[in-house]
C-alpha cells in the first residue's frame, strides 16, 4: 500500500506540473482549475454554482474525475447536465464526489485498515461511498456498484485535499 501511495504522489506532482508547487496556496477549485485534466470538472463546478462552495474555508476531500471520466458516461450526457433547468441534478452528482474533511491517503488507508479492508464515507450529498484496496490500488464503490480507481492522491490546497479518480461516482 506504501508503494501505490508513493508512486500517486510521483503521479500527482507529474500530473499537476507547477500547479503543485504553491499548490496549498490555492483552493480546490484554483487547483482543479490549473489541470488540463480537469476542464470539465470545473465547466461542471461553474454550471452547478459550486464554486463559491469549494472556495470555502472547507475543508474538503474532493475525489475529482480527469475529463476521460465524464468521456466515460453516455453520449450527451454531460452536455444534458450543463443545461440551466439540470442544475439540481449535476449538483447532486458532484457534491456526491466531496467528502467534508480532510482526508489525505494516509487517513483513509488508515481506515480502510481499521474498517477490516473497507471504509464507508459519507458524502456531502448525503450519500455513501466505500474505499477499499483492490491489490495496490485504493478504489471508491459506488451506491450503484460502480467502482472508481483513485489515480493521483493529496493534492493539498488551502481548504482541503484532492484525490484524482478514473470514473465518475453515481449517487443513488
């Protein structure tokens, strides 16, 4: 587990370039807003009114979703979402990818291990997600049975902490 955790860091500092060198500077939003990974994350955060939200003293652990997560759903989807009369529904969504806290890797392989191989966390939507191992990989399952891989981890800002996902997480 030491070595997935390690190697995300490499993964994290790679993927977010500059980004991560003033990076606790920067809240959630500032980060995400740095990717090139993320643009539709935030065209997501921006059309929901979430960024007010996540600008906030927090803090928050966000599993955030890189674009090839949202290419994953079905086709128009996103674009159905970012319509003004969706507002409610993308919100749903995307508060179900926060996690109120700051839960770096460490806090969560920590509870994985104290939860015997699984942790339930409760989202910001109210909903439920659990990590878990699968070999070295720390992965998010779902309400719907979706499984999520968290690809880069501790993405630290200013008001929480970032933990980059392959899939996006569906709420009940």
């Amino acid at each position: 587990m030491k070595s997935f955790f390690a190697l995300a860091f490499l993964v994290v500092g790679m993927a977010f370039g500059a980004a991560s060198v003033s990076a606790q500077d920067k809240t959630i939003v500032g980060i995400a807003a740095g990717s090139a990974d993320h643009t539709t994350l935030v065209a997501a955060v921006k059309a929901a009114g979430l960024v007010d939200t996540l600008n906030g003293a927090g803090p928050f652990t966000v599993f955030a979703p890189v674009n090839g997560a949202f290419d994953k759903l079905p086709a128009g989807t996103v674009a159905t979402l970012l319509k003004p009369e969706n507002k409610a529904m993308l919100t749903g969504i995307l508060t179900y990818h926060v996690v109120a806290g700051n839960l770096d890797s460490k806090a969560v392989a920590k509870a994985i291990k104290k939860g015997g191989g699984k942790v339930e966390l409760t989202t910001v939507a109210g909903g439920k997600l659990w990590a878990m191992m699968d070999g070295k990989n720390v992965v998010l399952k779902d309400e719907k049975g979706g499984m999520s891989t968290i690809t880069a981890v501790d993405l630290k800002g200013s008001n929480g902490v970032i933990h980059v996902i392959d899939t996006i997480v569906m709420p009940k």
